[in-house]
C-alpha cells in the first residue's frame, strides 16, 4: 500500500534443537517485516526432510498441529514478499526435492543476475523446473553437477551463479549455509545454549531473530564463505576469492528492524545518524516540530529533532489493524490509500510549521498525499526531509523495486520532486553523509547502486535483467 | 497478551449515504483498536434490515462480496472486545430482530448495570433470550412495552435501564441514537457532504472513525440524548433529565487513539499533558534518555522528555506482525510472552540510566517483563513512571478489568509494587494531575473510580456485579 | 435435482448412553436420507446443554473433535431438508435455549398447521423469534406458560399446537418424546443393552437407526402420548384424547428406507406389494424387461417383475457420486440434469419392449427425461408404471411438496400425462390397492390426502398454508 | 471401507470444444467411480497450459469459478485413488510442466513396471523429480530426449516404459493419445457433435463418461497406438509392434460402471453372464431368494436369479450417504464399519435360506460380516457364490491390491475360506467360465493374472515391484 521498495525474503536456519520447527518458526515469526506473501519450514530428523509452506502470514501457516507434524533438529526457514503477478504458491521456499545427491531444502534471500542464461542451458539438457524463481536454479545445478559429494557439488554451483544471495541448504543430516562473494543480503550466525551445555546453531538475516529465541550474536557469515554443520561439528571454509564488499544499504535506511544488527552494526545507531546528518545538511530554522512519517521514519526523525533542536511530536498516527481488501465507496474519499494507514492529530498540527521525517520517496504519489494530509489538519508549513540521497536505479540484488521510469528523482530535479509533493521546502541526505551514517566513509564496504546507477557487478544481460523490472 | 485493561466496543452509525454498508465498514476499520473479536453491520434501505457479522478481524469479515449484498442508505455497526470465555458467536452484534414493533437492529457500547435484574423479570414473563449479552435486555424491553410506537417503546426502554450507553439503533426506514445520562462511554456525531450538496450523518465513538470516512465532527451526541433520524430529517431529545457528568478517564489514559477526539478534547494532547505533570511530579534527574513502552506510552513520553528535558528515545521496538498462535519451545524462553511483541534496541540501552513511561500497571507481571527486559539489555537504571494514578478497583461502565484481588495495586503499597516489577523507581500520576491533565481539575465531569473506588451511580445488586468480575 | 417429495426432517433421541452424542450422530446418519441440508445435536450432562448445528451432511458437520467436546449420556439430533429460500443456518435444528422453565433444547419432524397464528399472539405479547420456523413457536409457548413445572407446561403448549409432530425434547436431567395424537410423523422407540446390564432408552423417525447402532426396536410412541424419562425412570402418557389416525403414507410409498418398520411395519414388503399389485392392475403383456428407475423404483419393480413373471433387469444404472455444483456447457446436452444422476445400459435396451417403474410423478418434466433416455438408449416401447396413484394435493403435514398448479395429475388427465411424458403407456396404483398395500383397506389408519385431497384436519387459515407453499 | 481392489485412475481428453474445461470435468465426473482422492484438469486455449488440480471430490474441486479460469478449446483431466500413505497433493494429475519441449501435461492411468529403473538412471543424470508418481518418468523422459520434436520424443519415452499405460498428454496447441502395447487398461475415442457441423473428439477410460456429454462412441483406441490431434487434423499410428493382448478382466468384474462399454463390450452382459455361469456351476436348489450385495454384486445376482428360477430379492440395503470420517462409539457395535453401508431387510430374510451373491472376496473379513448380518437379520442358511475365480495374485498393471500374504485365497483351501467367512456353502466362478463371459475362450486377449498368477509381461525387478506392494 505504502509507496516503499520491498525487501524480497528472510531466512533463518537452527542446528542442533530438539525441537527445531519451533525455534525456526519463531525466528521467521521476528522476520516477517523481510516478507509477508508466504512462508515455509523444512526440517530433517538426519535422515528424512519434511516441508511445509503456504500463503499467508507465519503464525496462520504454522497452527500448533501444524509444527507438532515437523519432528527434527535441524530446520530452515523463509519468508517470502513478492510481486503481484507471481504470488503463487510454487515460488514460496524452502524448496524441497530428492536428487542424486540425496534430499535436500533451499531458502534464499536475494537474486540470482544470471539465473535466466543458466535456467536455458539445464533446461537444454533436460531440467524441468517447478517454478519461476531463481533459486530452483541452484537445485538443478548441484543435481547436474558430476561431483559425488553434495558439499562438492554445492561449491560447484556455487561458482556458477552470479548476484546476491544468503542461502542455507538443509540435506539428510547437515546443512550448508553460504553468502555471496560480494555480501550484499545480511547473514548473521548466533548461538542458543541448551540445557546440559549443549549449543545450538543459529543463523538469520537480522538479529532481531536471534533475540526472541533467547539466542546471542556471534558474527556474520562472511562474503564468499560457506559454513557447513552436521554430526562432526561445524566447518567454516571460503568457496570463493574474496571480492568487493557490497552491503545493501538500504538495509541500514529502511528494509531492517531498528532492534537489529546487520552486517554487524546497529540499525538503529544508523538511522538516528542519518537524522542528525540530515539537520545538519537541510536544517529547517522556522519550523516548531519535527514530526516522523511513521513507523520507519521515527528513528531518523528522533535524530533530526535532537540535532537541530526542535521539539519531536508524534502528529501522525499509524493504523496498525490492516487488512488485505478495502472497500472504497464510489463517492471516493480523497486519498483514501493513505487515510487507511495514517491519520493526523490536528490539535498538534493546527497552524504549525513542520519538518517531515521520511526515509524515502519512491513515485513521491505516497509523499504527496502525506504531505497534503498534513497540511489539510492545519499545517501551515511542511518542510518534507528524506533520510537518504534520491533513489535513482533500480535493483538487481534482491530489492523488489519499480522501474527507472517510475521512480520520480530519476525524471525529475529536486525541485520538480517538491513541487509535486507539495512540499514548502524538501532535502535529501547527500550520498557523502549516508556513507558517514554508516561509517563506510573510508572503507567502502556498502552498494549505493540504487543511489548512483553503479553496480557493484557486471551482468550477463542487463536488458533481461531490466525486462524482468518491467520497465 | 499485554496485560491492560480492554475496551468492549465500538460503535457506528451512518444516514443518508448510498453506500452506508462500505461508509459504515471503514467507520469499523477505524475503531479496531477498541475491539478486534468481532465485528457486525447491519444495514437498512428503508424496509428491511440485513445483518452480517462474524468473529474475526473486519477486514477479514467484510468482503467486497459480503459488503455487495448490504444495500441500503443506513447502517450501524459494532467492533467487540470479549473476554476468553464468551468469546462466542451468539454474542457478536448487531442484534437483528423482528418484533411486534418491526424489524430492529442495535449496537452497544457499555455495560448495563441492572441488565441480571431486567432479564430475570422479562424471562418471568417468557422472554427467550438468544445470547448472555446484557444488550439483548433492551430489545426485550422494547417488544414487551406496550407503548404503540417504537419510539415511545425505546424512551421506556431507555428509561429502565441503568449504567453506561452508548446506543445505536436501526429500525426499517429511521435511525436512533442514545447515550446514557452519565455519558460514560463516548459518542460523537458528524456530517458528510455528499455530491449534490446531500448531507450524510455520521456517529461514531471517536472521530478518527470521521477522519478516515472524510467526515467533519460537528458535537458529541450529549448524556441522556436521543437523536432520531429518518425521511422526515434530525431530531434530537433529552430522554432523561440531566445527571453528574462521569466520562471515562481511561478512554485518555489509554483506550482511545490519540487522534480521536474524545468527550470533545484531544487525546493526543490529554496524555502529552500526562507526561508533562508526571515529570513534575516525579523527576528522574539522573536519567539519560526517556524510553517510551510503545504504543500507548509515546505521547505521554513525549511530554515527560520535553519536561524534564531528557532526551526522548526509541530504545523498545514493537512487532506489529502478531497473530493468535504461538508454539513455546518447551525448553522455555524467558519472558517469551513479552519478547514476542517488544524487543530492545541494545545499542541505545547498554550502561544507560533510563525513565520508561507507561500508561498503567493492572497485575505487574508485563511491567517486570519490560523491565528486566531493559536491564537485560544493558540499562544500568530502570526508573518507572506512570501515566495515571494506582488502579484500585473494577470498572462496571463497559470496561473488561480483573478483580480486585488481581489488581497488585489494591493489594500492594507503591514501594511494594517497584519491588515487584524490579525498577530503581516508580511514580504514577497524582489523581489531582491527571484531572489537570483532562481539564476537569474545575469542572468535574469525568468518572475515576477505577482509581478512587467511588462509582457515580448506585448499583442494584454490587455482589452480582462482583460476580461477573470472577472476583 | 429429481423432481420427488421431500421429507423434511428426522429426529433421534438418545437416553442412558455414556456417549450419547457419538449414537445419536450414529442414528442421524441412518437418517440422512429424511434431509441433507443441516443436522444438528443438543447433548446434555445432567446440568448443561450444548449444541452444535450447521448446515451440510451429518458426517461433515460431526468431525471426531466436535463430538468430543459435546459430552453427557443423553441427546437429541435431527437432520433436515430444506426449501431453497429459507436454507439458513438460524433455521437449523436443534434449537436450544434457557427459559424461565430451564435450558430447554427441542428437535421436530412435522409441521404445525397454526403456527403462524401462534406466532402472531406470541409477538403481540414481546416473543422475539431467532428464525422463522414453526418449532419456534412451541419454545416460546412453553416460556409464556403459567404453568410451573416444565412438564406441565409443555403438556398445555402441546394442546395448543396442531398438525404433524414428532417432538424429542431435551432439557436439563430429563427428555421428553412426545407425537401429535394423528399420528402423522413416524416415531419409533428401542432399546440398547449395555455392558453391565444397563438399559439405553432410543428414539428415531425410523427403525434403520437401530439397526447401526445396535438397538433393538420396541413399539411406536403412540399417537397423541407424551414419553418422559429422567433419573426416577421411563413414564408414558396420553396428553390428549385419542384422535383419527393418520399416518402417512408416502412414507411407505418413497421417503423411508426400505430396510426400516415404519408405523410398525416393513417399508420394504408394502413396496414389494404395491408392485404386485400394480402388476395386476395395469400388466404389460408385450413387455420382455422391468426396469426399474433407481433407487426409489427397486423394490416395486422387483414385486412387478414377479407378479407379471417379466425378467427384471438393473437397466438404468445412478450415478451416487453427486456434489453440489454443476457447470452445464453452454452448447447444453440434451436432459443434463438427469444424465447427472442416470445412465442407460443401451445393450439391455436395444429393441426391447420395457415396463419402467417408479414411485411417482410429481412434475412430469423428470419422468419424461427418463422416458426419453430410455427410448433414446434403444427401447422400442416404454410402459410407465406408477406404485402409488396420481399426486393431486400439496400436504401441511411437514413434506415439502410444490403447489397444486405444479403438479401434473392436479390438471392433467391421465392420458394427457401419458402423451406429456412420451410413454407407450401410463398406469398408476389405484387408491384402493395402495391402501391394501400397507393393510389399510380395513383400519383406515393412514393419510392419503396427497392424493385425495381430504385433509384429515381443520385448518385454522387454509390461504396463508397455501401462500407457504407458494401457490 | 470395503475389502475391495481399487482402481487407479481414470483419464478423460476433448479436443476441439470451446469449453473443454467444462466437457472435461464431466467426463471426469461419470468416472469418479475409478478414484475419488484427487481430481484435475489441464486446458490449452493453443499456447497456454493451465492446471488445476485438487484433493478431493471432482464436484467438490471444480466450482464454475475455477472452470471459469481455465479457457480453452483442449483439455485433458484425471481422477486418482490413492492408498494411504500417498494421499498427497504433490501426486494429484494431470502433471503440467514447461520442459525443453514446451509446455506439456500428463494424466495417466496404469503402471509402470519399470519406472523404478528408468527413475534412478534419470536422476543419475540431474533429473529432480516432484513427486513420488511413476508418471513423472515419462515427462522426464520426453525432457531428456534428444529428439527435436514433441512427437518424435514422445515415440521414443513411450519404447522405453514397460507395463500399462493408457496417457492422454497436452502441449500448447495438439495432444496425443497412447495406449501400452498390450492394452492392459482401457480407453475409447468417441465424437461430439457441435453446432455449425464441427466436430469434437473425446477419449475417456469408459464410454460412461460420453453418454454423459452427449457423446457418441466410435472405437477403442488400439493397442500400441498412438492418436496425435492439433490444427491438421487427427493423425493415427502404432508406435510400437503389436504384442499379446492382456485386457484387464478385472474391468469386467468390478472396477467398471455397468453402463459402460469397455473393451469394446458391455459390461453389464459381461456381468449378467458371469451370474448365469455361476449358477450353472455352483447352484443352490435349497434357496429361496438370490440377494446381491449392494452396488457392485447386483448385475451377476440378476443372471444367477434368471438362470437358477430362484427369486431376486434387495434384501441387503446401501447407504450412500457416506462421509470421511466416523465415531465408533467405545462401547463398540459389532461389525460397525460394515453397518454403516449396508443395512439388512428382516422381513425379507427371516428364516429364509438365500444366495448371496458378491463380485470377490479379497481378504475375507468383510465378506464375514455381510454373511454374519444376514444371518443375524434371520437367515436360516447363507450359501455365498463369486462372480470370479479366487484371487491368488496381486496386480502391477495399475490395480491397488494387497500384498498375496493378504489374499485370502492365496493361502486357504475352499473349504477353508467357506469357514472363515461362516457360510453354509462358497462357490467361485471358475477360470473357463469367467473367459467365456466376456467372450474370452476362444481368442485369448485378457488377462487374468490376479487369479493364475501368470503374468503377461516380464519384469525388470520382480522383488522391487513386490515391496512396492508392502508385503
């Protein structure tokens, strides 16, 4: 409904509980603002995998019958947003199927940039793929590979596939965990003591997975690193040479929960800078609050508020009871969408000058009608400020986003993006700050592709890349 | 899963829309917070009334296909909180019936104090009673009057029923709307300007239900006020001569959304005032940050922040993806219950003195919670501030509260409970600013009995009611 | 889909069974045949009752889990058939309620013939009616009785009704059985020994109930006598004075099971007898097969076969794999709707000269489907032979039937009926032979009225019991 | 819930017809009789394949929404029985995939008896199969070919699978129709005339399924060969050489509706004749009634009657009425799961002494209780007689049968049997007398090895396809 980029998956995977589905579930359970379209567990007892996924959100997949009939100590999870066109039950993950490698379970958390060009070669040679996703790719890659071992066969596929991933495979009786060379998607490894002293593993794309487990952060697993654990213990080994880092910073300015580590920094301790750096850069001297456009944009605005010294108010309320299908009657309500998410408390707007607090601008459609909403309960001036540079490029690592042509600032100036939210006044976090934001100022470990147009890989087929962004 | 005192209900009415079945649904959508178990609209186009209502979310009830086979230009509507036992259908409304009087549908929110009396005598004289809601009463009374119109019928009704109303009615082709002499339970009315320069009219229990339909708030319907609607246009009535005001002070405390108006006054502004005088009453000059417990506690944080001059941060973080089912592992996590909707921000929290305001304590268990939640996190001080005074006693206006023995604060001194819940500090709101916090510090129109003890009204039998506390 | 009389319900009681709820949804299961659209069970523990009803078949509406949580040694089910308009849940049965007699939870097979005007007086007196069923009324007047005891007040509520009921009553410790002094419903009582000699007490509409459950069939409730059996032990009695018999014969003709007694006699023999008989009076000399239309016609055309010593062959073969929903292409098939449930067996058909027996013809439009499918498959004659006489008059006594002008035989000759539905030839059971059928030529026990058109009772308003049968 | 053979599947296909999904869904809705667990549909508007599959009833599955969904001028569709363990979705038909090929669909009915074999060398070669059917192979196959055309890898997967097969596939925009060499399983082509003089073809397991859409049936397809239908026209050929023919005889004596042609001949004659054969070789002259055991014993009870001069009588009823899932109450009622389908006439069998007539006897427990209910109904002497010879045997070419240690006849004498089952006498059909019922003495083109034991192919893996049988 918002007017947001989308984070495409979590994942999570726990080795070593004797009741895995739970703690599994729980870990996506503290995951699902990474995807709320469909969700899915497999879990092996080390001999045989059992699956279970559909639509919807984690806690009506997984009813208490449900869990009780997914016995094991090694789990996967995954969940799922995705585009309108292909929310179907096929895609939902993990996918689980039995090859000449034994059984074996995928979830994945990214995008595969050469998926295409590899999925016309397997099927040349006789694949038949379930579904449209990506990740299938890989499964058909360790069963076509002439290496015996399945850890042999995953490092073979491994090499083959280009772009973003964080995946973790669940086989019989161990599991693989690995991340790109580049590490653009999160991938973060902790530990959960057991009674008896026994340990735990327990890997997930934000830490805020790990907490509700009761588990602790140890580190992430690194770019180009696969970890694999089974009844001898665990190994840590790199597949792949090490190469740019390219950590999605969107991870830092929206997709992640604030209570998180990811890439093992704080979420929160980002946002608030952003804020702060945001004041710095585009103060608004004449305005009497700073009021956040809830839920993301609270942390930055607490930040803006404290730097420039203006008091912070919670003039706009968030709806959290929504539901899927709306009924808008036909004498239509203006801006109806946004009236459904937010509302504004007029006694504190009435005849003040505001600063707005977002973390970003898609379309600006959204923008406006916030903007409007404000204005429209009295407002006498809206200084919108957006928590990071303009979104100019679409993403091919995993980000649901629109096209270029959609996307306002590549078609307009800043100033043709405030005249058309309406805006008395708009500033962007400079790209400069956003990297001070997340101390990546001296050591360019971050992609900023969506803010500047370069990607931090090359591609295969960047028109097939670009058709599949529908522009 | 919070422990907190409920709301059990809300109502609305709409008149003279086209498609009063959607007008009304969004009045529902808005109101959610004040009951999420079920939901019901019925619906009249001026001869027959159609009712539809289910347990559940009302987004999740109300189809577009459910809501196409509503027509009519009247409708009321009814979102209900219920406690675990009777959460059964036959207790859902509206109530739809036929009578000697016609076809009638009604909505209730509040709680009848002599509805045990009135029901035992209407089932001496044969009345079948269809559910245990005390709403029912009413419509029993208005069959078995011998009063000729149902207008007549309903003033006699009105007139024998004691407590807390806030009543809407449909009948074939009018509209009656009835708040008790009290005025406990709130009830605003508001026009919509429809194209063609028609007017529509709107009620609701607070007006951010009229923000999200485009309504414009006009009064609030007033204590011992019946207004009529129907072809002939508006008519308003005292059915009743005036009493001591009593409106609830929790709907500012917590119940209401801090967007709404309530008894004419902004909520939003009623608990930032709460938060200015606790910080008055009870500094916490060592404190590094003011921590809100989100969501009910931001607004009067906010005002305690700016008070004290404490810097305000977000250091819990709430989980909005909550669903019914939770599967504990059985090898248990610590304070799971609370972990599943909170969780910590470490890096804001590690070796921090920090004032956490919330708007209640009723038992102590979630406080303790949320407390060691917080030290566990790093905190190194944990001062505890209330927004309202200790609550003592059970409410019987249409408030779900414990017994009196559940409640730790008839039971424990202040000392005693800071022990309990293991803060460095506690201080709750003086009643004296609380009233200075709503503006009735002169005027005395509101009811505190949940704090003081001293009910407004007289009851006909106080152990019945007692009784139905489960005390 | 097949144009027949519908029965419209069957009742079960069940007193002295550990489990009573699992027999008596055993017992609705038997009787499954008497209405498929909802069924429904009050159980009771000696203290409380508790219902469960919804719309579907027994078996789909009784999952394991719901039965479980229906305890208690004595309950009450019914099953029922429905007219399209008014298949809602509120008209399920059993209907359960507390009154000022007590919980109160009552099934009925039947239709009261002053229900309406009952009605009225009830209203007029504050009666709220949940639904518009006729078994309503007697809930109701059993409140408003002055009477103290239930018993008493449910022999006066008893002479104040008239028309068809067979009634199993359940309130809290007791069960009360009771039959409208006509007789016009079946009611059978049986017994179930228990392990430990112990004696289970069983009612059904028909005795094929028995059969599944293991109970042994004892006598008929009694025309106009009431069954009370509680702690203190079984008690009969007459609440009325004795009346006419009237049972009802289309029980015997279609709508009991063939395996069951009704009225104390086997179905399955009077049918066979009516075949013979009819054999007798419209023989079809040149005829080399008798097929029977299935399942109804079997047992007829098997007494036919024998009579006329004409082989009787299984050429018409019914699909039992029948749901709710059918699409028919819109290049539509020729007499779809029968194709759905029927098949020729055109290698028995070919050429042949066959005798088709049925059980009656309400419409026509069905029989001359039949007709044409059996003549279309092959068949060089097709002799039409009906085992009861022509259908002239709808019936008040609880069988759905249509209006007199929709029934052929109320304004068709028989020849007209003969060319209307493309037989060679059409005979009926003459009355006097269908009365020698069940041996009734002597004791004058049954209702004919279907038709005859001589109603064994006076009707309060004859206008408004056509209206309900939409005339 | 009767000790009965099971088949399959059964398959249907339409070319040529605007609402082929509608046409098919009938079609598989007279052939519900060969599998009531799954159902499904794939239809081709000329590019695009869609499926929709399901558990469940075919009525159930396909509302007019879901039919409404799938245009198109070709559709195929199946409807499977599954044994327990394998109830999933993941095997439901048809199975429709995007290979190398193009777009393909499958419904199969028969086995593979070496699919296990051709299974292990695809998945050698990368091959990730969905499920754990052996129909999956066969699109492997086709994927793996290297054969550029659908039509040339389709020849060559179908020499490579061995045992019984009848498969109707669709791509984009034809279908082919093939049936294994032997012709184990049955499948007739039949037409449908359309408006505008065009012509639908329509293939189907059994002509049942044509007589329901107004179909006409033309011949089988043959043995061996393979029909290909698309915008040329329809193309005939034989795939491979002819072999020995090994019609099912078992088609003949259970699995197939009466009404049908199958094989090319009536099943019904099939079924007369093997009573009359029955009562030539095993007469019972003290009987006084032939009673068949509801459905499936009825044909061959009207031939024995005929031949033995001994009157047919439907002494045993049947409920058909019959849900999933059934409560036994724990004080147990003997031979309860036999009850609920069938239900004795007492006035009929009262000491009598009767033929029981029965299609087979597969482990004899259940046989048992029918002999025990008729004699506990009052039988004086029960003399049982089979339509076929005993079953030694079990079957690999589509037919669920237990393992032999199951069979009762594979381990006890005559005599033996006659005693386990309580019977005053037992006689089977012999072998001789089974083959001139379906006119089988001369030419020799069934097979009967469910009673020889002699199988008409060679296996790959005998030991393999046994434990596929669970012994």
């Amino acid at each position: 409904m918002f007017d947001k980029f989308h984070e495409e998956c979590g994942v999570v995977a726990i080795y070593g509980h004797p009741e895995a589905a739970n703690v599994a579930y729980l870990g996506l359970y503290a995951l699902q603002h990474r995807g709320q379209e469909s969700a899915g567990l497999a879990v092996s007892d080390g001999k045989t995998i059992q699956c279970h996924k559909d639509m919807g959100h984690v806690a009506d997949i997984f009813a208490p019958e449900v869990l009780g009939r997914l016995p094991g100590h090694m789990a996967i999870g995954h969940t799922r947003y995705s585009t309108a066109g292909d929310t179907v039950f096929r895609n939902a993950q993990p996918f689980a199927v039995t090859c000449n490698k034994g059984p074996l379970a995928v979830a994945h958390n990214g995008n595969l940039t050469n998926a295409a060009a590899l999925r016309r070669a397997l099927e040349a040679e006789g694949a038949i793929f379930q579904a449209s996703s990506d990740t299938e790719v890989i499964l058909h890659l360790v069963a076509h590979s002439r290496e015996r071992s399945l850890a042999d066969a995953l490092r073979e596929a491994l090499l083959e596939i280009e772009g973003a991933y964080s995946l973790v495979f669940l086989a019989g009786n161990r599991m693989f965990i690995a991340r790109d060379p580049h590490g653009f998607r999160p991938l973060a490894m902790g530990q959960l003591e057991l009674s008896g002293g026994k340990v735990c593993y327990v890997f997930a794309s934000e830490t805020c997975a790990f907490d509700l487990i009761g588990a602790v952060y140890m580190c992430d697993v690194e770019p180009g690193e696969m970890v694999i654990i089974g009844p001898e213990g665990m190994h840590r080994e790199h597949f792949a040479a090490p190469r740019n880092r390219a950590h999605c910073v969107f991870e830092h300015v929206y997709f992640s929960r604030p209570d998180s580590l990811v890439f093992g920094r704080s979420v929160q301790m980002s946002r608030e800078n952003m804020g702060r750096l945001l004041a710095k850069a585009h103060p608004a001297p004449s305005a009497e609050f700073v009021v956040p456009v809830p839920d993301s944009g609270v942390s930055a605005a607490i930040g803006f508020a404290e730097e420039a010294r203006i008091p912070f108010r919670q003039a706009l309320i968030r709806n959290h009871y929504v539901g899927r299908t709306f009924i808008e009657p036909s004498q239509a309500i203006r801006d109806f969408g946004v009236k459904l998410k937010l509302n504004p408390v007029r006694y504190l707007l009435k005849g003040k000058s505001v600063v707005l607090v977002d973390d970003s601008i898609v379309r600006g459609t959204t923008s406006r009608k916030i903007v409007r909403m404000v204005r429209n309960a009295g407002a006498r001036e809206v200084h919108l400020r957006i928590s990071c540079p303009p979104t100019l490029s679409p993403c091919f690592y995993g980000v649901d986003t629109p096209t270029k042509r959609e996307l306002i600032a590549a078609n307009q100036s800043i100033e043709e993006i405030r005249r058309f939210v309406e805006a008395d006044s708009l500033g962007y976090l400079p790209l400069a700050l956003l990297r001070q934001s997340v101390d990546d100022d001296q050591r360019f470990e971050y992609c900023y592709a969506c803010y500047t147009g370069d990607y931090p890989t090359e591609f295969v087929n960047i028109e097939e890349l670009m058709g599949g962004k529908r522009d």
